[in-house]
C-alpha cells in the first residue's frame, strides 16, 4: 500500500481505530491530519506519526467548518477524509428508560458528524481532482446493537455513504463505508463494562474475542489509497 504524496484527514484520530489508522497511513507515506475534540490524546496520536492536530467537534457545524477551513489554509487539499469519531451510549438501557436527549446526542456524533465531514471536507477533495471518503459504521448496523441510539445512527451512516457514493462520483470522489466487528478500545470496554453492570457476569460482551484496531486501520488506509480505486460499497471487518 502506498500513500506518498496524499494528504489524509483522519477524524477521531486521537485513540482507538482512527489512531491506528493514522499509524498506517503514517507509515505508507501519508501526510497526515488528526482531527478529533480530545485535544490531549489528539495532538499526542499527531505528533507520534509527525502529523498535524486540528480540534473538532464533529456535532457542532461551526467546529467542523473552522476545522476544515483550518486545514484549507495549511495544506492546499485534501485527498481522503477517513471519519472514524463515534460514540456508544445507552449499551444495554431498556428502551422504556432510552432519553430521548441521550438518542439524539448519539445520532448528532455519528450520523450528523459524518453528514458534516463530508460536507465540509468536499471542497477540499474537489481541489484535489480526485477524492476518498471513508466512513466508519458498524456491524451493528445490520446486525442489531447494545444501543438503540448506535444502532440506528450507523444504519444512518451506511445510507447516508450509499447517497454520498452516488451522488460525489460525479466529482471523482469514491466514497466507502467500513462495518468493523468487535475491537479492543475504549468504546467497546465501556460496552463489555456495561453488560457487566446491567445483565451480570458471563454474558456474551464478555465472552467476545476482540480485534486488534490496527486490523481495522490497515483496512481504512487501504481504502484511501489508489490500490483500492475499484472498491465500491459496504465492506464488512472483523
Ligand atoms: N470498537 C469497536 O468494536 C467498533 C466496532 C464497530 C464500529 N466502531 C466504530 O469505530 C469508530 C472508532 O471507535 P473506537 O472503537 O476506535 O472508539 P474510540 O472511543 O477509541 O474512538 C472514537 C474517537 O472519536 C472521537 N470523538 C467522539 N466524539 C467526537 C466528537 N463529537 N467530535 C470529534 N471527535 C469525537 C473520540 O475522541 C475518539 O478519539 C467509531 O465510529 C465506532 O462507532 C467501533
């Protein structure tokens, strides 16, 4: 895989997949941008693979615009926006209990916040004759969730990559969506955690065996390379 001379935008870099997809993408090459609201773990996961940081909050628009209005002025485009930031809440609340506000947070970072990278990130690709857009969602979401919230917002997310995907080809720009399965992060913990605390020792979070996120990174940076120009759709990882 070789990705010399791209410019790569990994949003929610700073831990889990996205930062291992910024070690890969490092390590074929890539310029690479980190973009994610923790700051801290951010710019660290940045300046590990010699990148640049830039903070984002991908629920608010005005946060995504400047972000992106920031990268415009210090790289001349872009040529992959790859959006891993996410959130699970709600892992195993019963439905009666669900808050609305708590369905709508989760909707508001994983399918607004991918509306609005795209969005915003499109300018940027288009300067570059020739784009990618990677979007992360989840097995869940075809497979059912711990979360009524996370399920239906990565169900929004593959639709929302189909309509990118036929609409942005015009432009040149490929557009993928990657379901990975069960990965080792902080995400995933907090979901085994919460099984534990709702339904008891033994149950089947914690039974999971799970993958390693630079697994889900090598795929991610594939895609955002020329090797994968063919690739078109959904694609499934472990
Ligand atoms: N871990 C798994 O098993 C698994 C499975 C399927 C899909 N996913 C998806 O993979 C992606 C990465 O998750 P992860 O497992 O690496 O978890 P993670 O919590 O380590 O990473 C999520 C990242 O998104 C960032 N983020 C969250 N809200 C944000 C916001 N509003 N603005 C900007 N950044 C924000 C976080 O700071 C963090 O860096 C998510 O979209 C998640 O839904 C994970």
């Amino acid at each position: 895989m070789n990705l010399q001379n791209k410019i790569v935008a990994i949003v929610g870099g700073a831990t889990g997949i996205g930062k291992a997809t910024a070690e890969v993408c490092a390590a074929a090459g890539a310029t690479v941008i980190v973009a994610d609201f923790n700051e801290v773990e951010g710019r660290a996961a940045a300046a590990a693979v010699g990148g640049s940081f830039f903070a984002i909050n991908v629920a608010d628009e005005a946060s995504v615009a400047a972000a992106f209005a920031a990268m415009a002025s210090r790289f001349d485009r872009l040529d992959a926006l790859i959006q891993t930031a996410g959130i699970l809440r709600g892992a195993f609340v019963p439905l009666e209990e669900f808050d609305l506000a708590m369905f709508e947070s989760v909707l508001d970072v994983n399918l607004v916040g991918s509306f609005l990278c795209a969005k915003h990130a499109v300018p940027l690709l288009k300067k570059a004759g020739k784009g990618v857009i990677v979007l992360v969602s989840s097995a869940a979401a075809i497979g059912g969730s711990s979360s009524y919230a996370y399920g239906a917002s990565k169900g929004g997310v593959n639709a929302l990559g189909i309509t990118l995907a036929n609409k942005l080809a015009a432009d040149n720009i490929r557009v993928n969506v990657v379901m990975p399965g069960n990965i080792d992060t902080a995400m995933k913990r907090s979901v085994i955690q919460a099984e534990r605390e709702r339904l008891g020792v033994g149950g089947e979070q914690q039974r999971l065996e799970l993958g390693a996120p630079i697994g889900v990174g090598r795929i991610l940076a594939w895609l955002a390379s020329d090797d994968a120009d063919y690739v078109r759709g959904m694609i499934q990882t472990r």
